[in-house]
C-alpha cells in the first residue's frame, strides 16, 4: 500500500507527464527501456517501445518515480537476457555526478547549489577534450542535467558505436589523465653542430600549439615561470624546493635561466634547453606539473558507466523520482547559463502542508528554506523536492 506521500508524488509526477514532450531518443525502438515506481520495489526492465506514442502512453499510464533508457542499441531489446537481446553498438556515455568528487561525497542538500556549480565546471571540462581531443561534431554530442547530482554526456557518433568496454575505460583514462607518461612529453633529439649529430642533442617538450595534453603541459609549464619569475627570490626558491629531489643549488639555478629574456619564447616554442644543466631540472619538475595539471585539468567521470555498454541512463525530460526536478535536455551552448535550481523546476507555488522529518536548509528558484522539524506549509515545488528526498512527510 502506497503512503501518502508516495500517493502525493504520483499524483504531482502525474500532472507533468499529461503535457510533457519527451522527445525519443534515437533508435528508440531498439532500446530497452527501465522504470523504477513509488510502490514496487526494484526496477522493471526488458521493456521496448514501438514508437514514442506508445513510450508516452506507457509513462502516463503507469507514472513511474524514474524512467530509463539503454545507451545501446539491441536487435531484440525486450528479450530477457543479454545475449539474446544481441548488441548492436551503443552510444558513448559519461556520467558525472557529485559523488565522483571527493570533498561532497555523502554531503546532504545544503552543499547543492554549490556542488552542482562544481559539476557543471567538470561537464563543460570533459565537453572541451571532446571536440578538441576527439575531434567529435557538436551535432553529435547531447547533453543532460540528471535531475539529481550531475549531468549525463551522450555522444552518438557512428565511430564510438561498436566500441567495446576495453576501448571506452582508454577514453576515460585520457580524459582523466591516468597513466600520462612523463617521457612522451619530454626528450633529447639529436642536433646538428660542430660536436655532430650524435653528440649533440636538445631537450624538447611539447609546443604551445601542441595537440591535447601536449598543449595544456606546455601552458602548464609557461604558468608556473611566469609565476615564479613574478615572485621574489625566497618565495620563489621555497616553492621549487617543494619538488621533490631540487635542492637550493638546483632552485637558484633553474630560477636564474627561466627569468633571462628568452625564455617564454624558448618554452612556448617547445624548447626546454635554453639554460645549462636543463635536463636533470626539468626531469624532476616535468612529472610535479603534470600532476598538478591533470589533477586541475583532467576529467571527472564515473569510468564504469561509460565502459558498461549495457547501461542504462535517465531518459531526458522524464522526472527524477528522488528530487522531483526534470531530466533536463541541454545543448553545449545552453549549458553555461542553465541554472537546474530554477531551470528544472516543473512544479508551481500552491501552498503544500508537509512535516518536516530531517532538519535541513534548501534553496530553490531563487529562494532559501532553513527548515526545522515540524509541520510548515512550502511551496509545491519545494515540497516536492523534500519529499522525494525524504527530508518531509505529506502533513
């Protein structure tokens, strides 16, 4: 028997579902579909759809608390294996999610403006390798907000299609930056000069036009002399001293050589000899920016989602039975100034009696509840939001 506030919910999620779009994704007819509902436990699967009308009808009819759909695309979508269903391909999909960032894992919704904030940076961080490492057409790409904690990428280009899990954890790695070799990025070539070829070598790093991380470790590298030539002597010789393995002779060396006229010119160009010494120096700092750079640079994203080719993911513009916001279909474009507090808001401001069960504090469209205990009259959209997180009861 369902409670009330599971029956206020369908009744609410109900409403929406009479006028909403919910625009099919591609291939629809060749995904399985999922539905988690307020009163069956578990989730119901092995389900496909004909055509939209039917997805519709079968969303309205039964008002599901969480609708989903495959990444990938079957042969027999609604048989009851895998292997039967028999794989077609699948889109590649990244999920990211506040709980993939360490500092608001388990956090509670006090932190959720902010932590979606921090979300959406590493959305549009993971959109930017994307087309400028992968090359992949914007046309390709969609973008969702979750209607929970974070945003979901779809890239439907026919490349990725047939890509098979091993080949989507080597994207992820690139993304995130695991396992970047700091010998790909800096070496000795062999000049010509009076020593000869063989004898005389220069230490090359990547340029600043370099492709992919090339380019972002040259930037990297241009950063930090730029910042250390902008400090005094001590603060500038106390930072180097924080690599591992430079001592003060090493520091006072390499800071005398990066502050000579040159040598933003020598870097962005790829050039890492222009002082003496430069290779045991630059071995020993090359890996520290690195690290800093993936770790500012690299992206976050769940990697056994996107290597799952089975998995299922929430079906834009359905609604999000545990905060009742919208899935929320997004173009790159749009994302920069979508705002979900307000902009996956579905529901209106009637007056709503509830109990609050879980002190809290929420802001929603532009409006902030310090909640305590007891019973308090919210508006709708506030209330359906506490009560699919189970912060409230229906009073």
């Amino acid at each position: 028997m369902e409670s009330k506030t599971s029956t206020y919910l369908r009744a609410r999620f109900r409403e929406y579902y009479l006028t909403a779009s919910m625009d099919a994704p591609p291939g629809m007819e060749a995904r399985e579909w999922g539905f988690i509902f307020y009163d069956t436990p578990g989730m119901r699967r092995h389900r496909s759809f004909r055509s939209r009308k039917e997805l519709v009808d079968y969303i309205r009819s039964t008002v599901p608390a969480h609708v989903y759909h495959s990444a990938a695309y079957y042969l027999k979508p609604d048989a009851p294996t895998m292997k039967e269903k028999i794989w077609k391909g699948a889109d590649l999909i990244f999920d990211l999610d506040a709980d993939h960032l360490a500092e608001y894992r388990g956090s509670g919704i006090r932190d959720f403006r902010e932590m979606l904030e921090r979300v959406k940076g590493e959305t549009m961080k993971l959109l930017e390798f994307l087309l400028s490492d992968f090359g992949f057409d914007e046309r390709m790409i969609s973008v969702a907000f979750s209607g929970g904690r974070g945003y979901h990428i779809h890239v439907r280009d026919k490349s990725v299609l047939k890509l098979r899990s091993d080949a989507r954890r080597e994207i992820v790695d690139y993304l995130t930056g695991r396992g970047l070799d700091p010998e790909r990025f800096i070496h000795k070539i062999g000049v010509d000069g009076d020593a000869g070829v063989e004898r005389a070598r220069s230490l090359r790093g990547p340029a600043s036009d370099a492709p992919g991380w090339g380019g972002r470790i040259n930037k990297a590298i241009e950063s930090m002399v730029m910042h250390l030539r902008e400090l005094d002597d001590e603060e500038a010789l106390r930072l180097l001293k924080n690599v591992k393995g430079i001592g003060k002779q090493k520091a006072r060396l390499f800071l005398s050589q990066i502050r000579e006229e040159n040598a933003i010119k020598s870097i962005r160009a790829g050039n890492l000899d222009f002082f003496k010494h430069a290779s045991g120096i630059w071995n020993l700092i090359i890996p520290y920016i690195m690290e800093e750079t993936v770790r500012a640079l690299g992206g976050e994203t769940d990697e056994p989602v996107t290597a799952d080719v089975h998995r299922l993911i929430r079906f834009p513009e359905s609604l999000h039975g545990g905060t009742g916001l919208r899935v929320t279909s997004l173009s790159i474009n749009s994302l920069h100034a979508f705002d979900p507090l307000k902009d996956a808001v579905v529901f209106g401001d009637d007056p709503v009696h509830v109990e609050i069960i879980r002190p809290t504090t929420l802001e929603l469209m532009g409006e902030r509840f310090d909640l305590l205990e007891g019973k308090t009259e919210l508006p709708e959209y506030a209330a359906v939001f506490l009560l699919a997180r189970g912060f409230a009861e229906v009073g």
